[in-house]
C-alpha cells in the first residue's frame, strides 16, 4: 500500500511538472515549490516512519536491517530505494525550472532535465544488487540443495546485471556528450529567406528573435524552436525529421521500477 502511495505521488509530481516546464517564464514557483517540499517530504517521512529498518542504508550500497529476506521484503527495499531517487531527479528538476532565464535559458534547460534522468536511472541500476545478493544469500542458508540452486541463480543474475549495466554505461556516455556538446538546430537565414517566409515565427505568433532555419528552410525564434525540440523530434511545419528522440527533456520522470 505504500509503494501504491508512492506511485500516486510520483504520478502527480511528475505531471505537474512537466506542466510547469512547458510554461516556460509563466511558471508559477508556488507549484514548484510545492513539488520540492513534495518529494523530500515523501523521502523523510518514510525513511523515518520505518528508521528502525535503516531502508536509508540502501542508498549507499549497504544492508538494511530486515528481518527476514523474504521476496515482499526484496521488494518492498528496492521498491522504497528506486522511488526515493526518483522523487530526487524530480525535487532538481523542479529547482532548475525555478532559475530565473538568466542563469540557465528555458531553450537550455531540456538537455539539465534529461542529464538528471539518466543519471538517475544510472545510479538506480546499481541498487538493486545488494538486496538481491542478500535474498540469494539467506536462501541459501536453508539447505545443501537451496545453496546450490541460490548459488547458480547469483551466478545468473551477475551475469545479466553486468550486460545491464553495460548498456546504462553506454547510454549515460551519450548522454554525457549531448549535455556538453552545443547543439545547432539549423543555419542563420538571410535577407532572402525572411522575403519568402515572412518575419513572424510559427509558433509564438510574434517577430522572430534570434532567427534560426531549419534543414526544411523553415524559419522560427531558437528558443521557440529549442522548447518544441525538447518534446519533439520534427519541424513543426512540415514534420520533417530534424533531431533524433528528445527523450526526457520535457522534465519527465520514469515511472517503471529497477526492480533487478
């Protein structure tokens, strides 16, 4: 009943943020502080409602103080570590969509979402393997043939959790470079493009600030264009294909447990 809590919390935070991230500089910081205090005051309130288990122990790769590692209580320490990062991914986020433009631009800000995602999914990877080890291991200790079938199935899974984590690693290296490396969605237009699609850009309906065309020779402010790309991979013209998956840069948050 928690963990269904939980998801219900993690479902209304995430919503509304992406909701405030979409708004842009008519984000309303009442919400976003709301959904910070939110989430960290999920995280403490259920780390201290069950202090005497130390679940918070898992966060750092150590045993919690279960009694019995029965498979509800394997997933009841995985289940409260996942979503305790979860709800941490999206207290930063919502911290970043707070900054003025100032300091971080809106056209900017999806590739901060998208870095704090991945590198939360990185991190969640990991926590998994102590539980478990700790379940196979007192399984074990049951009889000669539990130690052996225990045994094959720790075998098992450190071998499909290293395919894992090899995979995280190589999507959290690309994430790493689109974060650092400047992306151009397209060419300065000149004189003569303006002449042939007019001045105003297509999606906020005003003049063009900071013109940017597209590959489609498509027209539009780069931060009009930047927010569309952070939710869209094609040009909101034509749909031609402009950038590959913009996945996370809406402020989204997983809702899919690491469950091993």
């Amino acid at each position: 009943m928690v963990l269904i809590g939980l998801f219900g919390t993690l479902y209304h935070a995430n919503t509304n943020l992406k909701k405030q991230v979409a708004r842009k500089e008519r984000r309303s910081i009442g919400v976003l502080s709301w959904i910070i205090c939110l989430m960290i005051g999920n995280v403490c309130l259920l780390y201290f409602v069950f202090q005497e288990e130390q679940l918070y122990y898992a966060l750092i790769f150590m045993k919690v103080q279960v009694e019995n590692w029965d498979i509800w209580a394997l997933m009841w320490v995985i289940g409260v570590s996942d979503f305790a990062l979860k709800f941490a991914a999206i207290a930063m986020k919502a911290v970043i969509a707070m900054l003025p433009n100032s300091l971080i631009p809106f056209k900017r800000r999806g590739k901060y979402y998208m870095i704090f995602e991945e590198t939360s999914h990185f991190y969640r990877a990991f926590l998994p393997i102590n539980p478990w080890m700790c379940f196979l291991g007192n399984r074990a200790n049951d009889s000669a043939m539990s130690f052996v079938f225990s045994t094959v199935l720790a075998i098992a899974y450190c071998v499909f959790k290293g395919v894992r984590l090899l995979q995280k690693t190589r999507e959290m290296t690309a994430a790493l470079q689109k974060f650092l490396q400047k992306s151009s969605y397209g060419t300065t237009p000149t004189k003569e493009d303006f002449s042939q699609t007019g001045s105003s850009c297509p999606i906020c309906q005003d003049e063009v600030h900071d013109p940017i065309m597209l590959a489609c020779k498509h027209i539009f402010c780069e931060e009009c264009v930047s927010m569309w790309f952070d939710r869209e991979r094609t040009c909101p013209m034509c749909r031609a294909n402009i950038i590959d998956d913009p996945k996370w840069r809406d402020g989204g948050t997983v809702g899919t447990m690491q469950l091993f």
